[in-house]
C-alpha cells in the first residue's frame, strides 16, 4: 500500500517541476537560458519518472506473494468447512455452486488483491490529492474541475447499484453452469444409454446463452459507465482551457502555472477515466467475497462437544431410544420413537418397505444426522457425547451407491485404516480386506492394487465399485458395521461368501444390515422389522414368519423384486483379459 501511495505521489510531483521550469528557465523573454537550472530539473523529473517505476515495481513484487497465500489460505478454509458441515447441508447445495465459490470466485478475490486494490488505492489517492493540489494552485480552474466531480460521484453510485445486482447473477449462473457440466458428465453413461445427449446440449446452450446474455448487460453498463467517466472530464477540462487561456491573457495566471494545472489534470484524469473498470474489478471481488462467506458463515449444527467422552475401546454395543428424526425441509417424520437394540457382535438385519426410512436410520448411527429426538448410544454413551472421529473410528459404513475416489485401489481401501500401522501391516490388512470382500479382481488390474480408479470408481463395474466400498469398510476394523445394502449388484453365491468370512473376519463386531433381499435376512442373527418410521417386530426370520403378518408380506415382496430383477441368477462373468468384471 506504501509503494501504491509512493508512485501515486511522485507522479503528482511532477507537474510541480514543470510549473518551476517554465516560470523560470524557459520564461518568455530571457535573455539567457540558465542551463544548470533547466538541466537539473530534466534530472529531477527524470528522477521522479524513475522513483515511480520503482514504486510500481515494488507494488507488484510485494503484493503477488501475500495475495497467492490469501486465495490459497480461503481456499483451504472453504474446503475445510465443506468437510466439517453435516450431510443436510451439501444435500441442499449443488456442487457447481461449491466448486464456483471455491475456484472463480477466489481467484476474482485474488485478481482483486493483486491488482484492483493497489489500484484502486492509487485511483483515489491520485483523485483526491491532485483535485486538491488543483483547487489551491488553480483558484477558478480547480472549481470548474471539481464541478465535473458531481455527475462523476452520481454515475459511480448508479452505476455500483446497478453492476452488482448483475455480477450476483453471473457468478450464480456460472454456478448453475457448473452444475449441469458435473452432473452430465457424471451421468453421461445415462445419456448415451438413453439417446438423450442432444437434449442435454440443448439445456446446456440454454444455460450458457442466458448466462452470455447477463456478461453483454455486465459489459454495456460498463461500457456506458465508462464513456461517461471518459467524456465529462475531458469536456471539463476543455472548459477549463477556455478559462485558463482568458485568464492567462489578462495575467491573472501564470503560463507555468497554466501548464502545471493541465499536467496535474492529465494524472488525475488517468484514474478518474479508469474508475469504472477498478469499480467493477471491485464489485466483482466483492460479490465474490459475499458468495464465499455464505458458505463459510453457515453455521454447523452437528458439532463436538466441548467435553467429549473419551471412549477407546468400546464394546459395540448399540441402542436407538426413542428415536425420532425429521429431515429440514420436511413436515412429517420419518422416524417416530424408534427402539432398537443392538448387541455387541451380533449381526442385525433391517427389513421394510420402500420410504420406510431404514437408510435414514443407517446414518443415524455414524451420526451422519442427528435425531431430531431421542438418542443413538455405543455403549451406553449418547454419540453427541463423543468427538466426531472417534465416533467414525469405532463405525464403518458401506453404502449401496459406493463412492471411491481418483486414487489407487490401495489407497481407497485403506482410506479408514488405523493410523498407527506400519507398511507390512497396512499390506497385511488390504489383502484381507480385499479377500473379505470378494475383490480379488483387483490383481488382474493392469497395475494391481496401485491400479488409480476413475472419478469416482466409473471405470469398474457396479459389483466391483461396491467390494471395494466393502473392503474399505473392513480395513477401518470398526467395532460397528452398518451396511446399508451394499450387496445388491452382488449374486447370491457371492453375497454369501462375502457374509461367511465376514462373520470370521469380524467376529466381535456389531452388524447393521439394511436388508433388500431375503438371502441377506436369512444370514441375521436378528431382524428388526421398521414399519411407517417404527420398529414394529424384532426376532429372528423364522419366528418373524411365523408370527408377523407384515414381516411376510415385506419378505415376499423382496422376493418379488429379486425374481423381476434377475438378482442371484448368475455369477460374475470375467471379461478374458481386462480383469473387468461385469455383474449379473
């Protein structure tokens, strides 16, 4: 900001050399130049010229280090909140829109910092000391140029109004552009298999032209903005000539005095004609900064305790009391005084119709949501008592829509691994995950477990995407196991291998199954039976069936959907040579 100020001065310093120089050395009517002045002004403004540079110089140099660390500091802190809000929030945000804030917006906010703050620093310290120095050495002059100041002042607000409102609505339809960019290509599979890439594109269009059509009404207010900044100056100015040159002839004025006054004018005009781009670099940059703390402001109601109970080596066991549980935006509950216990090692299997909430109550466990009443307990402790990683360290989750990332298969298996293990081990506890799971695939990979996945495991086939969420849950050697059917692109022979040497692997560990198929129920110890957001029958399958109306008609209607479906007709069939497997 010094150096801002410091080429901001010197250049203003300047006029008042040439005012001396010309009322002096270059006077009308001397009879001998005085070459020594004359040569040692050259040298001062040439001095001058040279500190200025030097400022400018030092400006840059000092202001891209610490304006790189600020984008790159607020881009880890934006991150780092995204991680720690709960689940219902990126349920009502779209990625786009994240992925806007966290990349253009902050480099508006940079370019800000680099360039359009020093700027805008200069513009109005040049404005404000050079309208000054014009008023005390211009008298007249100076209230005819700061008489042009008024429009300016009256156009600027307008013109801030009127810019932001439009710079909101780019950088949110940027957003929503984004949005449809993610979503398209995480679905183009869906498209190609349906045709429908064309009316995809037609969207698309209509989206990118609505949004080219709010940068052309970005631009033409600019452009009238700065046209306006351009003229009124330059037509003050003009009057102001015509006023200096009478004054000068009737020797009201001096001739230096006249050319230092339009030599100060040409350095304010400078920043006065560029105000409305460094007026729009900053009300970019500050509905950039607005966007960005919208997120980064949004409160997390899914916290830690300030004291949480330090629970290290858990039975397992589990119990949901009087659960009930209503997501934001809906009126009626999903879950109403849920009971359900689960003892330690023990493998429990959730069964009921579709929107009964079983997946709800699954995220209950790992605290992924908090009940809107009642309380989850492990061991008898409320999971809001304990620190959220804690809580994760003890509970694994694998769920039906398995998600991996662009990383190796080692590095998505071991993802919830102890920390504390050296690398035999690590190698020892991803062979046995992997084993668990069924994945042996992976070895046929062209690179083996170093093999890197596409975004989001899309390069693998349903069965194979969803082994590796197994395994992965299996590496983190959780004390509780929910699955919320993470089997079902999975044959039957599969599944039960998968569950026979979880039961060995995991003994000990406590098992919630959401269950969608009846081979899943019969490999239960347990069942819970959850009917219109209540626990309505716990046993085993057999006494279920025998007793419980409801319980068969949920399991015939599994079976119903298996038979439609095809599940368990066939096992997975080997593509010869790729490793690929492609799932029945």
């Amino acid at each position: 900001m010094l150096a801002a100020l410091g080429a901001s001065l010197a250049a203003l310093a300047i006029p008042r050399v040439l005012e001396r120089v010309v009322n002096g050395p270059l006077a009308a009517g001397a009879r001998e130049h005085d070459t020594g002045a004359l040569a040692g002004a050259v040298a001062l403004v040439a001095g001058l010229g040279l500190l200025e540079a030097a400022f400018i110089l030092a400006r840059r140099s000092f202001v891209m280090l610490p304006g790189t660390h600020v984008e790159a500091r607020m881009r880890v802190a934006l991150y780092r909140h995204l991680q720690d809000l709960p689940v219902a929030f990126h349920d009502r945000w779209a990625g786009g829109q994240l992925l806007s804030r966290s990349m253009s917006d902050l480099g508006l906010l940079r370019r800000w910092l680099v360039f359009g703050m020093p700027t805008l620093v200069v513009s109005a310290t040049t404005i404000v000391v050079g309208v000054t120095i014009l008023i005390v050495t211009g008298g007249v002059l100076g209230l005819v140029y700061l008489a042009g100041a008024v429009p300016v002042t009256i156009l600027a607000f307008r013109f801030s109004r009127r810019y932001r409102a439009i710079s909101r609505l780019s950088q949110d339809q940027s957003g929503d552009l984004a949005t449809t960019v993610e979503e398209s290509v995480h679905g183009i599979r869906v498209l190609k298999a349906f045709g429908r890439g064309r009316d995809a594109l037609d969207a698309f269009t209509e989206q990118a032209d609505r949004l080219r059509r709010t940068e052309m009404a970005k631009a033409s207010t600019q452009s009238t903005v700065t046209a306006a900044l351009t003229a009124i100056p330059e037509l003050t100015l003009g009057v102001a000539l015509v006023v200096g040159v009478l004054q000068a002839a009737d020797g009201q004025i001096s001739v230096g005095a006249l050319v230092a006054f339009f030599a100060t004018a040409a350095v304010v005009n400078t920043p006065v004609v560029d105000l409305g781009m460094t007026l729009s670099m900053t009300l970019n940059a500050r509905t950039a900064v607005d966007r960005y703390f919208e997120v980064l402001d949004t409160e997390n109601d899914l916290t830690d305790p300030d004291a949480p109970v330090d629970l290290r080596e858990p039975r397992g066991d589990v119990a949901l009391r009087g659960v009930t549980f209503r997501y934001d935006d809906a009126a009626e509950p999903v879950l109403r005084d849920v009971d359900l216990e689960l003892p330690a090692g023990t493998t429990t299997a959730l069964v009921g119709l579709t929107g009964s909430g079983k997946s709800t109550l699954a995220m209950l466990v790992p605290r992924l949501y908090d009940v809107t009443d009642g309380s989850v307990r492990l061991d008898d402790v409320d999971v809001r008592h304990l620190a959220r990683t804690t809580l994760r360290t003890h509970v694994a989750v694998a769920f039906e829509d398995s998600t991996l990332f662009s990383a190796s298969v080692r590095d998505n298996v071991l993802l919830g691994a102890p920390g504390d293990l050296d690398d035999a081990a690590r190698d020892a506890l991803l062979a046995e995950a992997l084993d668990v799971a069924q994945a042996g695939f992976v070895h046929d990979l062209p690179d083996g477990v170093g093999t890197t996945i596409g975004e989001e495991g899309l390069s693998l086939s349903g069965g194979q995407r969803q082994r590796l969420a197994l395994a992965r849950a299996i590496a983190a050697r959780p004390r509780v196991l929910v699955l919320d059917d993470p089997l079902s692109a999975l044959d039957v022979a599969t599944e039960e291998a998968i569950e026979t040497r979880l039961r060995t692997v995991l003994a000990g560990t406590t098992t919630l199954v959401v269950a969608h198929r009846p081979s899943t129920v019969a490999l239960a110890d347990r069942v819970a039976v959850l009917q219109g957001g209540r626990i309505t029958a716990v046993g085993t399958h057999a006494d279920l069936l025998a007793h419980d109306a409801h319980y068969r008609h949920v399991i015939s209607s599994l079976e119903s959907d298996a038979a439609a479906h095809g599940i368990g007709q066939h096992d997975d069939e080997h593509e010869p040579g790729t490793g690929r497997t492609e799932d029945a």
